[in-house]
C-alpha cells in the first residue's frame, strides 16, 4: 500500500487550479502503486498512456508529488530536444511546486545550470532535475549521476521521460555501422541501469514506437535492449478533450460537425506559399488572387469565427475569449517571412475594404458566416446575426484585435511562453506562423483554425500527429467554429495514422500481444506476418471487422473502355447471377473476385493530383488474407445505381464516398460476412448529369469479415535494409 495523505500529494489534489476527478486521482495513485511494486528498468518501464494534449503533464505532476510522499528523493524530467520545451517544464514544475520551493523543501535544475557543487544540506532536499534529450544534457545528467559525493545513484530516483517517442527507444540505419540505436535511446539505456533504486516512467500519446524497434541487438559490442513496458496506466480523459476521433470519424455524416470541419487544400496552393514568386502571387492581389483561395478563406473564417465567439461572450456576459490560428507548412524562415507578408497584407486590404465600404468585405464575410452558420446551428449555439457579426469583425479590424506572429526560433518562442509555459495570446485573435519549433509539448490555447501543409517524403506518426496542436480541450462553442486546413494526401495520411494508433492503443490496454496482427504485401503476392518494427504506418490500412475499403475521389475512363470492361465485368457475374437473385449475397471464387477488382480499377482514374489515391493491392490482399482459409467469399451485385460523383453544395468533400449506407448495404454485411469479407459492386449507370462520362461502370466496396483480428496491414513496408 501507499502513502494518500502525504503533504506534496495532498497540496497538488487540493489546490489544483483544474481539479482532480476522482478517475485522475485513481490513475495517480495506481501510477505510483504500480512503480513501486513493479521493477522498471531500461527494457521494462512503467508507461502513463494518454492522448496529444490530454492532460498527461498535469497527471505526471501529480505522480512526482506522490512519489516524494513515497520514499523518492530525486526526479529527473527528460523533456524533448528544445529549449522552449525545456524550459516550460520547467516553469511548469516550479510553478506546481513553488509552496515547497520557498519553504526550501524542494529545488528544480535545468542539467545545464546546475550548481557548481550541492552541499549537505541542499542534497537532503528533495531534487527535481529537467533534462533535454540531447547529447550535451545527457552527458551532464549521466555525469551528476556518477559523482559519488552526491550519491544520486544511491537514492530513489523516479525518472519520467516526458513525450517519449521514437527518439527515446528508436534505431535508425547507418550505411556505415548498420542498425544502431538513436543516441538518445542508447544514452536512456545508460541511466535507467547507473541506478538500482531508479523507477522509470515513460509518458506518451503515440505508443507505436514501442512497437518500431528491432529485437536485441549488438551495437558496438553492447547489447541495446527495446523499451517494453512493465505496465500501462491510461489517463483519463475529460470529456471535453478533443482528440483524432473528432477529426477523422463522422466526416460523411451532415449531422455532425465533423461534416464541416475539414477543408480540402490543394498542392498547387501549398507551392505558392513555399516561397516568395511575383509570378504566382502578387502581394496587391491577395484579396481576389485563385491561388490563395484556401488560406484567404482560413483567414477569414477565423476572423469570423471570432466574432461569432465574441458575441455569445456578449450575451452570456463573459470575458473575451482568446482564440488562436496556427499555419504550418513549411520548415524554412523564408517560407514563414513569405507566408507573414501574405497575411499581413490579407489583414490590411480586409482593413482596407472596410474603410472603402468594398462589395469585396461583404462577398468574403457573407461567404464566411454562410459556412460558420451552418455548424454553429447544428451544435445549437448562440448564432449572432450577420449584421451585428458584420460589426464585430469591424471591430476587431478597426481596434487591432488581430495578431499576427512568425514562430521560427527556440529564443522567440520562449519569449512567447507565459507563466505556465504556454505560448501566450497577447491580442483577442493571434495568427502563428511557424515550423518544427511549434511541435509536440507545446502548448497554444483555444486553437479554432490549423493550416497544415507539411509534407515530408515519410509521414511518421509521433511526428505528424504532435504537429496537430489542434488536440486538446476546446469548448462546444469553439468546436462549432473550429476549421481544419489541409491537403488531400496529408488528410488521408494523418486518418491512416489515426487508424493504426487507435488499434495500437487498444492493443496496449488489452495487453494482449495477439490483439493487433502485422502482416505486409510482397511483390510475389504472398500475404505474410510480419515483425511490427518494419511498418511504418502512414503506409498502412488499418483492417477491422466490418471496415470498409473503397476507392473515393476519381472519374471514369473514356466511354469505349469503360464500356467494355463493364462488359466483361457483366460476363464474369453472369455464371453467379444466373442462379441467385440478383439483390441477394451470393459465394464466389476468390479468384474470380480478384479478377473483378483488377477489371474495375482499369475503368477508375484516381484524381491524384488533388491527393486522391487507392492502394488496389491492398483491397486484394486483404481478400486473401481474410479468406485465407476458404474458396470463396460473399458478393453482392447491386445494378442501376444513380450515384453523384460530386457532394451537394455546402459539403467540404468534393467527392462521393458513399454509395452504400449502413441501414441497407451495410446491414447485409453484418448479416452474412462474419467469416470471409463481402465485395460489393455497385453498377453505377455513369451518367453525364452525375458528373461521369455517361457509360455504365462498377464502384466496387470491400466489407471486411465481422471475425478478423485488428489487423495492420502494410504494403509498402520499411525495414532496416531500406
């Protein structure tokens, strides 16, 4: 049993400025139970599982007070590589901890600004040191570790690697030395065994990396062990916190706000905001020029957005609520000082046109509350009129409530932390314009507006996922004005992740090791398992029963070809059709099922200029895979469809992605393919008026098998050879 009543966790659970549920405080105390009853070591830490921005900061300080009330005597805080990060964790433990501080019971370090030596009497409190993952502070930490006057490798130690991710127990492949472990990593592997007495601790919001490392290694003659936790502890989450499940499920449904959340973005405008070309764009024509048309509408939705936010502040009588808008594209200051100009000079012609009484200011907004509106109506808020929203934003344009910031170096964003090590909202409305810098751990409130454009050659998940500051608490009214800015590939890349790590999560709480199955695709066609550590999961299709596969986002080939491969598609069904009705399930050929496939795909163009893409190769293995076992698989023919090719007016899809619906089609399915998967092909009638090329073709829809394991599939995998 522990200690609850101890002084430091009791001065956390009573004078918490967001109080402690009852949930939060059992993840607490089960936390520090689980630590000390459970040996932790380099290959075997405790791990404290929650979502980006959900709080896990708040629950690991809580587990440090605990611990102190337990025996600890010393933690250490390793924090990601970057000095803003550093240093508002450690504004953040100063502050949490600032009663014991004055009353000299307790002192924090930065491991870079370490005293020259600590007395006797400052060793006998107890010690809290923050510590960059980084060579430098490694070697300090390690060096202050090994010093035996002070004898840290003696005491309880309790060490906490905040944000552990791919850097922590990742391997990377060197042409030179083969697979060697990160530094970071190997340096962690050090500490966690220079200290018997030590607890480790890891915190994270993406535990695939756990799954990414290879088996034991030798490196350089030393045997580097991957990270596997002794046990999971999730925290828990408040129901206001908004995570991926907002912005990556519900998306087809006019219902739901998701339906109006995501904007699609194209490459085109991405490149136009890369770098600074008068041929592209031409600073005087921000306010009408195509080819910003999806950053002049993020800008001004935000605007009205803020409005919209700040008038029910009005009627309900509250302060004004801050809000905030983050774009992030690129990596280079020039690209941000580009992107700055852009939207400074959008700010001053909107400012502009205010002034002139411009047709331009009302088009903008009115297009603007249009949207807004509908969202605001469904999640049955407060909607102002668009006159008195139309004097809001004069408002705001003409007081100067609007900020706009580039976001490019370590110094300027820690002038920008506030006291709690948050980035600080100086103005009602704050635009941020930056890079990496602005990544995980960081901390932007009351975000309403993200513009993502960044698209590197490899989407890793920790990575991508932790760009999105769009994660965390947000209100019911800031959700029905919040908007999400990107680009089709990146869309699709992020939900693939959103996917996998939501079957990772479940695998982990499950801890069952057979509750998530790996396999990959090869060139030779044979489906195989394989070892996790070879995915990487931005390639990947998350197979679950029932998950349905179907390419979204394409037009037809010309109507000769499609003719006749509809024909042919006709003829293969026909030896089936000829004994079934035609509106009921019927068994078929894996075989034959394949072939259809291939046909189909032949008569499909993907618009994959508009990052619209379909692994085919995948809906055919999953087929094999899932039917590994049988001849056959269900099939169902649904004739004379009348599909659009396009969304209705007011979507923020472009595309149909639904020529099923789960009442009918998606009922059969779970009717009848509980043990091999369902192909459904929709005979589409292919009409011009529909937006197609006026021929007949099949849509076909893979309904995968009601008993499949969580599978992740891999198509493209990467290993160490790669």
């Amino acid at each position: 049993m522990i200690k609850i009543d101890g002084e430091y966790y009791n001065y956390f659970i009573n004078n918490s400025t967001l109080p402690y549920t009852d949930e939060e405080k059992k993840c607490v105390e089960l936390s520090v139970e689980k630590l000390k009853t459970h040996k932790t070591n380099g290959n075997k830490p405790g791990m404290l599982l929650g979502k980006i921005q959900s709080g896990k900061t708040k629950t690991f300080m809580a587990i440090m007070g605990l611990a102190f009330d337990n025996g600890y005597e010393i933690a250490v805080v390793l924090t990601k590589g970057t000095k803003a990060l550093a240093t508002q964790t450690e504004r953040r433990i100063s502050g949490d901890f600032n009663l014991f501080i004055k009353e000299d019971k307790l002192d924090v370090y930065d491991v870079m600004r370490l005293p020259e030596s600590f007395t006797k009497w400052e060793l006998k409190k107890k010690i809290v040191v923050v510590c960059k993952k980084q060579k430098e502070n490694l070697a300090r930490l390690l060096t202050l570790f090994e010093n035996d006057a002070y004898g840290f490798y003696r005491k309880p130690v309790l060490i906490i690697d905040d944000e552990a991710d791919y850097a922590s127990v990742g391997y990377f492949n060197s042409k030179e030395y083969g697979i060697q472990a990160n530094l970071t990593a190997f340096e962690l592997d050090k500490l966690r065994k220079k200290n018997d007495a030590a607890s480790f601790l890891q915190v994270t919001a993406t535990p695939y990396s756990l799954y990414l490392q290879p088996e034991n290694i030798e490196l350089n003659g030393g045997r580097f062990e991957p990270v596997r936790p002794a046990f999971t502890v999730l925290v828990p989450v408040n129901p206001k916190y908004i995570g991926s499940d907002f912005y990556f499920e519900g998306t087809e449904d006019p219902d739901l706000l998701q339906y109006y959340l995501h904007y699609q973005l194209t490459d085109k405008e991405l490149g136009v905001l890369r770098k600074r070309d008068a041929r592209k764009l031409k600073l005087e024509d921000v306010l009408m020029s195509k080819a910003i048309t999806g950053l002049r509408m993020a800008i001004v939705n935000f605007i009205v957005g803020g409005a919209i936010l700040q008038k029910q502040n009005e009627k309900d009588g509250d302060i004004l609520r801050k809000v905030s808008f983050l774009i992030h594209t690129e990596v280079s200051k020039a690209s941000h000082e580009w992107q700055k100009d852009i939207v400074n000079q959008l700010y001053q012609q909107l400012r502009n046109s205010v002034m002139d009484c411009s047709d331009i200011f009302d088009s903008l907004i009115d297009e603007s509350y249009k949207d807004l509106k509908q969202s605001v109506k469904i999640n049955d808020n407060y909607l102002p009129s668009f006159e008195d929203v139309k004097i809001q934003i004069k408002k705001i344009l003409d007081d100067e409530m609007l900020l706009i910031a580039s976001v490019n170096s370590e110094q300027q964003v820690e002038d920008m932390l506030d006291d709690t090590g948050q980035l600080k909202l100086r103005a009602p409305l704050n635009i941020f314009i930056g890079g990496n810098i602005l990544d995980r751990g960081i901390t932007i409130s009351n975000l309403i507006g993200f513009y993502y454009g960044r698209k590197p050659k490899q989407h890793q998940q920790d990575t991508v996922l932790q760009h999105c500051r769009m994660f965390g608490y947000r209100s019911k009214e800031e959700l029905a004005v919040t908007r999400f800015y990107t680009e089709g590939q990146i869309y699709n890349a992020m939900k693939r992740m959103h996917e996998s790590d939501v079957a990772l999560r479940e695998q982990l709480t499950k801890n069952d090791d057979q509750s998530v199955v790996f396999i990959e695709g090869s060139i030779s066609g044979a489906i195989k398992p394989c070892s996790p550590n070879k995915i990487m999961l931005s390639n990947t299709t998350t197979l679950k029963p029932y998950k349905r596969l179907l390419p979204v986002g394409f037009q037809t080939e010309n109507k000769s070809v499609t003719r006749n491969i509809t024909k042919k598609i006709d003829k293969l069904l026909d030896k089936y059709i000829g004994r079934n009705n035609k509106t009921e399930p019927f068994m078929i050929d894996k075989k034959d099922a394949l072939n259809i496939i291939d046909l189909s795909k032949q008569a499909i163009i993907m618009s994959e200029d508009e990052g619209y893409t379909f692994d085919w190769q995948c809906m055919k293995d999953a087929i094999i895979y899932m039917a590994r076992d049988y001849k056959e698989i269900w099939c169902l023919q649904l004739p004379n469809r009348n599909n659009g090719r396009f969304t209705n007016p007011g979507s923020h899809s472009k595309y149909v992605s639904t020529p099923d619906t789960a009442k009918n089609e998606g009922r059969i399915a779970r009717e009848k393919a509980t043990e091999v998967p369902m192909l459904m092909l929709f005979r589409q009638n292919g009409a011009e008026k529909d937006g197609w090329k006026g021929e007949a073709f099949y849509w076909p829809l893979l309904y995968a098998a009601g008993n499949i394991k969580t599978t992740i599939y891999s198509n493209s995998s990467h290993s160490y050879e790669d």
